[in-house]
C-alpha cells in the first residue's frame, strides 16, 4: 500500500568541484512517454530517475492535453502546479474545493499547495485545441503538511522579465527569484521556477545555494550544461544538479540562439516520504491521518462540471 523512499541521499554520476564548492549532477535523463486516454500525452521525470538529486521535485509532466481526462481528484502532502506555455493554443480551466475558479491562459501559473488536503480538477477550455505545459509536482517539508490549502496564481502579463547579466537570454521569473528580479510569487518552501529563451548563442550562469537542486528541463534542439560544457541534454531531456557543499557555487548552460530551457530550483527537504496515491506523506501515521481525513470528506466536495 505504501512506498518508502529513504531521505535524501546524494546520487548521480557526475561531479564539479573547486575547494569545497561541489556540484553532483544526475545523468542526462530522456522522458517516459505517457497517455491517458485520447486527450492526453506527456513526457515524463521522475524523481525515482534522478539518483535523489530532483528533491523536492517529485515529478514533471511536459503535457499536450485536448479535452477533459481527470475528473476532480484530491492531493496532500505536496504541491501541484500548473505553468502553461505561451505557444498553447488553449487554456484551463481551475476549480477546486475551497471554492475557486480561475482561468489558466497561455503563459499563466497555477500553483495549488495541497498541505492537508484539497480536491481539483482542470479542464480544457474548449475541446480540441493543445493545451501544452508543465505538470510539476513539488514536496512539502513536514512542518507544511498540516498547514492549510493555498493558492497562488500568477497571470503572464505580471512575470517579470529581465536579461542574463550578460544578455544572452531572457529570462522571466514565474517564481522566486533569478539575480536581483524576484516574482510577484514567493512561495512558502523558497522555489525559483524561470523559463530562458537564448537571443544570441552562448552561457548563462545559474547559482546554486548549498544544499540547492536544480532541475534544468531542454525544451529546443541540443543544448550543454556543467563544467567544460560535457553534458549534452537533446530535447525534451533533463538533468539535475544539487550542491552538495559549504558554499555558493553555479554552472553554466550553453546554448544557441533561439533554444528555450525550464529551469526548477529549491531547497533539499531532507525527510522521508510515504507515497499512497495522490498523497505524500513522511510517516504511515501521518499518512493514515489524511487518509482518514478525505475519507471523512474533510478536503470539501467538487462536483464534475457536467454534474452542477
């Protein structure tokens, strides 16, 4: 019924290092295709993919969705969050058990943090066109678990963007923080989420806090990350790095003009975590506690849209 994971144990086979700044990297990860019934495809990270070096990534879906597949459904433990491409033909629509409705258009963030529990579901807003996005599910420490649902919303037009201190690519700052531009989003487990398009071929630093992972997800043709340029990501492919010493350190993406990379960075949650579906936990009684708590029907109630 459950699956143990053990806390956060350094993985991956590659490594930079200079005194004691260190960055490990995972291997260069190709996505696991996946479907759910016609309307539906995704490319798939893992966290099991990862050697422990995407916590407190979970997973990550670069979905195209057509028509509605997932009817609303609970979450606890972690947060769910939604980040729509500025290409999508088409938009979500958000409900959810504390009453809300909101619109997910091209380029918009929908950030659902689940904690005790709550009950979602997003569906296209007219059949057919592509929605095409990011699916990213992040853990939660303990101290957030049994805290209260929220929600954080950021629309397209409200991002900031701001040019690579050596104006390479443009990077706008979904969440968090990228040098000195912070977002209107400043989520209660620190979380950068930023999406870089390169205007001229070349580098572009990313730092790494100690004890900080960053997930770099290729979007465009091949692209070159870490010291020497020696990891090659195609598309679609992703890696994970965390900095695993006493001080700041960074590294560098290579890449050429017009190339479009993802990039999710956090802080390591050095917990245990039970998984039972749609809930994360970081003990079997704490994970009995939501059970216990949806079964009684404590996340509230949302009804199909077809059925209100």
């Amino acid at each position: 019924m459950f699956h143990l994971t053990l806390p956060f144990a350094y993985g991956g086979s590659h490594m930079s290092k200079k005194q004691d700044q260190l960055i490990k990297w995972s291997d260069v990860v190709e996505p696991q295709k996946a479907t759910h019934g016609v309307g539906f495809t995704a490319f798939r990270h893992s966290d099991s993919l990862f050697g422990g070096l995407l916590n407190p990534v979970l997973n990550i879906d670069h979905y195209f969705m057509t028509q509605p597949t997932f009817p609303p459904h609970p979450h606890a433990g972690f947060s769910a969050i939604t980040y729509m491409f500025e290409d999508s033909e088409n938009g979500f629509l958000n409900r959810d058990s504390l009453g809300n409705e909101i619109i997910i258009n091209p380029g918009d963030l929908h950030w659902t943090q689940a904690a005790k529990g709550i009950l979602h579901e997003e569906t296209p807003l007219k059949n057919g066109p592509v929605c095409h996005g990011l699916q990213i599910f992040i853990n939660l420490p303990k101290k957030l678990k049994g805290t209260e649902p929220k929600i954080y919303h950021v629309d397209n037009f409200e991002a900031p963007r701001v040019q690579s201190s050596n104006d390479v690519a443009q990077v706008k700052v979904v969440t968090g923080q990228f040098e000195n531009t912070r977002s209107l989003v400043q989520t209660d487990w620190p979380t950068d989420l930023l999406q870089l398009k390169w205007l001229r071929d070349g580098s572009v630093t990313i730092d790494l806090n100690p004890r900080q992972t960053s997930f770099v997800l290729n979007l465009s043709e091949a692209i070159t990350v870490g010291e020497g340029n020696r990891l090659i990501l195609s598309k679609y492919s992703g890696i994970a790095a965390c900095n695993v010493g006493t001080e700041a350190s960074r590294f560098e993406i290579n890449a050429p003009k017009g190339s479009n990379v993802v990039i999710i960075r956090s802080q390591v949650i050095d917990e245990p975590s039970i998984f039972h579906g749609p809930f994360v936990a970081t003990d079997s009684q704490e994970m009995n506690r939501i059970v216990d708590r949806y079964r009684r029907g404590e996340f509230g109630n949302l009804l199909p849209r077809n059925e209100e």
